[in-house]
C-alpha cells in the first residue's frame, strides 16, 4: 500500500482481503483489518457495507460495523441509505450500531430520515438516537414543531423512550404551546 498525501491509495483486492480477514479465527488479524480499513476510509465504505448485508454471521456483521464506525463521518449517508434501501432486520441492527458508535455528527441526517413511510426504518434509527442520549435531545427538541408530521412524531416518541433524558423536553415544548 502506498501512501500519497496523508492518504493511504488501496486496490479494491486489498479492501476486500481486509474485509475477509474480519472473519480469521484470530483477534489480532480482524483488529490489525479494521486498523487498515479505517486508514483507508471512504473507498472501503461501498465494500464494508456490501460485507454487512452479505456477512453469514454476527460476527463477520459485528466488525463490519466496527470498521464502518472507525471510518466515522463519512460513513453516516451510505449506512442511512443502505438501511433505506435494504429490509433486513440483521443488516439494519448492526448500520444501526455502527451509527451509534459514531455519535454525535449523525444526529441530524438520522432525524431527517425519521421521515421514512417505513415505520421498522424509523424504530431502528429511534434507537441510535436513544443511544446517542443527551446530546440528541436539542435537535429533536428543534423538530418537535416540523412540518412533517412522522418527524415530529417520530421526535416524541424518541424523546419519551429516552426517558428521564427526554420527557422534560416533551413537557417543557407542550407547555410552551398551551
């Protein structure tokens, strides 16, 4: 692998032998592959991805994700649209930890698929946001009023399931209204 410009310049053979050593029998070998798929970032997030949806088992799904998390931003659009374009409830919790585990610069493109028509979509992104907890509460704070009403509904909901870290935000908003 050659390095020009801070960047490390791979061959999509060696992104996919990376993602094949993420199921060796050897913890080491699958950390040194997440090591070498992070470094090599965007290019390796198309082919991770497709290993999350073709992964056989947990697994193979888990450091896939983990990869795909240590990539970081650049991950967050492809995992949402992966998840809007494919239904399987494995690949979704699995895109959906991984947008967990990156955090805090996802919470606006998660908010805004909220407004997806696919109602098991919309619970799976529910749940990163919950993960996410406190720091996710302004901005579905600021869509509790949106004009689209799945994401203001999908908004509460979220807010309550995040219990004592978002209920007083429900409260706080509806009193403002009365």
């Amino acid at each position: 692998m050659a390095k020009t410009g801070g960047k490390t310049n791979v061959t999509e053979e060696e992104i996919r032998e990376q993602i094949a050593t993420l199921g060796s029998p050897l913890i080491g070998q699958r950390h040194e592959a997440i090591a070498a798929l992070k470094e090599t970032g965007t290019p390796a997030i198309a082919p991770l991805i497709e290993a999350l949806l073709d992964a056989e088992d947990n697994d193979r799904r888990w450091y896939a994700a983990v990869a795909l998390a240590k990539i970081g931003e650049s991950s967050i659009i492809p995992l949402i649209e992966a998840m809007q374009e494919y239904g399987s409830r494995d690949f979704r919790r699995y895109a959906a930890a991984a947008l967990g585990e990156i955090g805090i610069p996802a919470i606006g493109q998660l908010i805004t698929a909220m407004g997806s028509d696919d109602r098991e979509l919309r619970g799976f992104l529910s749940q990163v946001l919950c993960r996410i907890g406190t720091p996710a509460v302004e901005p579905l704070r600021q869509r509790l009023n949106d004009a689209d009403e799945i994401i203001r509904s999908c908004a509460t909901l979220t807010l309550w399931q995040m219990g004592e870290t978002g209920v007083p935000t429900i409260v706080e908003n509806a009193e403002k209204d009365e």
